[in-house]
C-alpha cells in the first residue's frame, strides 16, 4: 500500500505501526503520529494503517 511517511510516499507491505517502525529501523526517542493523531508507543503493534495514510514521525531537538 501507499502512505505518506514525512511528506514522502512509500510503497510499504506491513500493516501496523510497529511493522512501518521495524520497515523503517527507527531508533528511539520518537514519536509517530498517523493523520495527525498521536499514536502511543504502546499501540504500535494494533494500530492499522490504511492506504493514503499520512505518517509523521519525529524526534526530539536537545538544545539551547
């Protein structure tokens, strides 16, 4: 299926969240959102993403 991870459309096979985290080799600290609506950590793994979803995926700035 397509989504928008970023602004960026991907060809992805998986299903979920936490399949699009692993496609993806994300480290932590981040934070995904799907259509704009925060997704918990602990939802990674039942949340099912649809074609045309739209993912963003942030990581925290340190600074000052």
């Amino acid at each position: 299926m397509d989504i928008c991870v970023n602004d960026d459309v991907i060809v992805f096979d998986g299903s979920t969240v936490a399949d699009l985290v692993e496609y993806l080799m994300l480290e932590a600290p981040f934070a995904v959102a799907v259509n704009t609506a925060f997704v918990a950590r602990k939802h990674y793994s039942s949340y099912h993403l649809q074609p045309q979803d739209k993912v963003d995926i942030v990581s925290p700035i340190v600074g000052g």
